[in-house]
C-alpha cells in the first residue's frame, strides 16, 4: 500500500448499519453490526481480498472499537474476526457486555 492510494478512513455509516473502512476515495472493508441501548453487536467484517494482509480489517477493528468506547457502547462479537481481536488484544476486553 503506497501513500499515493490515499488517507485510511474509518467511519461510521449508520444508514447501512456498518464502519466503512476507505483508502482514499475507496470503499475496501466494512464492519457490519446491529445496535440496542448502548450495545453494539458485530455481525460481519469484510475487506477487499485484494487489500488483505495490509492489517486493514485490524485498523477497522480497532478504530471501530474505539468508536464504540467513545460512545459509552458495550460491545457483543459474533463476528469471528472481532472476537478474536478483542482476545489477542486485551484493552478492548472491558467493552465486552456481560
């Protein structure tokens, strides 16, 4: 990935209930959840397989994670790939509800 391919953007699209990750102007990744009353359940990860391995789902995942810290959210992982970052990354336990 070059600096020419522009900015990492992580933001919140609540119309399409998701974080959309850009690189530059591009849509390559997004964060799918559903959301209660200071909850937010991850359902889904996915980043372009052309952009895999570029640590792009974990900035997603992180930055969407803090996200939901900001908020005052919990956080509920049924999205494999969210799950298993929280364990490897233990200062996003406390967001875990329950």
């Amino acid at each position: 990935m070059s600096d020419s391919e522009g900015e990492i953007q992580v933001t919140d699209n609540p119309g399409r209930s998701r974080f959309e990750l850009h690189l530059g102007t591009e849509l390559v990744g997004h964060a799918a959840y559903r959301r209660a009353p200071g909850l937010i359940v991850f359902t889904h990860t996915e980043v372009d397989p052309q952009r895999q391995g570029q640590g792009l789902a974990g900035r997603l995942t992180s930055e969407s994670l803090d996200a939901a810290r900001a908020e005052g959210s919990r956080v509920r992982a049924e999205c494999p790939y969210v799950a298993a970052y929280i364990d490897k990354h233990p200062e996003y336990q406390e967001l875990l509800e329950g």
